[in-house]
C-alpha cells in the first residue's frame, strides 16, 4: 500500500477566512497578483490558484528546502504557468519577487509558525511527542541546529530565551538543569526530542505538581528554541515591512499567528501603520497631519467550533487583516 499523500492529509488553516480576506471569494476568476509566504504542503496556495484568472500570477515563498521540493515535484504546479515557488526567507522576499518579475502585490498571505509536516515527521526534530535528533531548523542546510546550541549556550542565555520566546515562568531552573546536563555529558548531551523534553518536566512538574493548563511540561521550552533558532519574530517583521513596500493600493495583507507573541507583532505592527497608530496631538489628542498612514485594518478572524473539531491544529490560530491605502506604494528596493 502506498503511503498517503502529505498535501491531500494537511487542512490549511482557516481557508475559506484567508480566501476572503485576500478578497478572493467570489465567483469570478480574479486577475491579480498574490504571495503565498509559507507554502507549506501548498494547500492555501491551490485554493488561491483555483481562483485566479489565466492572466492572475502566484508567487509562493517557503525557507524549508522540503517544501519547494513538493511544490516543485507536483505535476500540477509545474505546469501551471502562473505559479513561481522560491527557496525563501521572509527577509529575502524582496528578493524573490524580483527573480519573479513581480513588483506589486495585489495580495499576500502568511501562515506562521510551524507547519503539520514539520511537526508530525521525527527527524525534523520539533516536536515532543515525536522522538527525533534535536534540530528544530526550518531550513536545516543552514545554521545551528538546537542542540548545537544548547551545547554552547550559557545558563544565562538559555534562561533568557526561554522566558523572552516562550514566557517560560520556571525559565531559571530549566536553564540550570539544561546547562547541568550539558557539563556533566559534555557532547553526549541532549541528543533527542525525548531527552530534553523529559528534562524539562522532571523541573515544571517538580516546581508545580502537574502540567500547566494541561499542555505537555515542555511545551513553552520548545516553542522558545524554536523560535530563537529560526529567528522567526525578526523574519516576521522584516517580511512585514516587505511587503509593505510591495503590497498595490487597495491589495490585501492577511496573517495567521499561533501564539500570542506572534500576534502581538502582528497586531502592533498593523496599528503602526494605520489610522491607530497616527501621531496626535499630546493636548487635544487629534490626529496630526503628515502620519505615513499606509494600512486599514480590516479585521480579526478566530476559528470557529466547527473548524477547530476538524482540524485541531487551529484552535489557537488568529488571523488578521488590512488593505493599503489608497496612493502609490513606497518604491521597492
């Protein structure tokens, strides 16, 4: 029997919510240009393609080596003149869309964090439930992997990463109980998944009894190195401010975050941008003239009961979404 198709098992997180935000929900064919930052398994980016016009362009985005080489493996896609995938991080989109010939945006979508096949395959090493070779990379031909760094890191730095990216409480003793199992097995340390993660609970359920809220004792730590070792939060803003400069008048940005940290950025990076985040008069509280007023902020979409029973995966996901304002973009460079 063969083994299932990755794409067909993967639900995009709220599709219908993100079809419409780019305003792509209509009945006819739409001729545009769009970004898909995270392709992923590509289940957004097919939903997008299916309604474009002949003449419309999709340009989708993906760091991790494994999802360009699906996207470039599907028949479908290859063949389909109007869709460009490229081997990229969200500071590198700029550049990408130049060796796509493409200069505006009528649209782009990002689906942050980490994707189902990343999670669900061991070897990626993200997840805890898994138990794979500590890695966490979303691009694993580039930079350290976690367990590199741990081996490195000081107690200190551990701690700090721990509590800026994961709002760890117990951050302290975790790290001193990481730095301690690195000195006493030197570069036998920490090489799975399983290991670090047992070692963080042995210190949450220690400290507390039982499990925060009833996630997995290692949740918080996971995500924080995770996030520090792929530099996701300065991708996101530097992706943001990107497409800022390439999004047309009237196109649509819209962004699905997993954690509140993620949709902070997200959130105060709209605001900064938009009639919220004006400059006013420190008297009267008015809003002054000359604000580079660039966004409206079109609204914040949760998933519903229904969705969140079908694919679990998005009960913590919030999407937000703006369009730009009338006027001309600022000029790419």
């Amino acid at each position: 029997m063969s083994e299932p198709d990755d794409a067909a098992l993967h639900r995009p997180v709220l599709l219908d919510a993100c079809l419409s935000a780019l305003a792509l929900d209509g009945s006819a064919p739409v001729a545009g240009v769009y970004l898909d930052a995270t392709f992923g398994r590509g289940g957004h980016s097919r939903a997008i393609l299916a309604r474009l016009a002949s003449s419309g362009r999709l340009v989708a985005l993906d760091r991790d080596p494994e999802a360009v080489a699906h996207a470039r493996a599907d028949a479908g896609l290859r063949a389909d003149p109007r869709f460009h995938i490229a081997h990229s991080r969200f500071s590198q989109l700029e550049a990408a869309l130049d060796a796509a010939g493409v200069r505006q945006l009528d649209g782009a979508l990002f689906d942050l964090g980490v994707s189902s096949p990343q999670l669900d395959q061991a070897s990626r090493g993200f997840s805890f439930k898994h138990d794979g070779p500590l890695d966490m990379r979303m691009d694993p031909t580039q930079g350290m992997s976690v367990r590199e760094w741990l081996l490195h890191a000081s107690e200190s730095d551990i701690a700090e990463v721990l509590k800026r990216y994961g709002e760890e409480r117990l951050a302290i003793p975790i790290a001193k109980a990481i730095a301690a199992r690195c000195r006493s097995d030197g570069t036998s340390a920490l090489q799975t998944t399983a290991e670090l993660a047992r070692l963080v609970a042995g210190v949450v359920l220690s400290r507390k009894g039982r499990s925060p809220m009833g996630k997995d004792p290692a949740t918080r730590s996971f995500q924080a190195l995770r996030i520090f070792i792929n530099q996701e939060f300065e991708e996101l803003e530097a992706g943001l401010k990107a497409v800022m400069r390439r999004l047309a008048p009237g196109g649509r940005l819209a962004v699905i975050s997993f954690h509140s940290l993620e949709d902070r950025i997200v959130k105060q990076f709209l605001i900064q941008h938009s009639l919220q985040g004006a400059p006013r008069d420190p008297v009267t509280g008015a809003r002054l003239a000359g604000g580079a007023l660039q966004l409206e902020g079109l609204r914040k979409v949760l998933p519903d009961e229904l969705e969140q029973q079908v694919n679990p995966r998005a009960r913590s996901a919030v999407l937000r979404v703006a369009q730009r304002l009338a006027g001309e973009p600022a000029a790419a460079h």
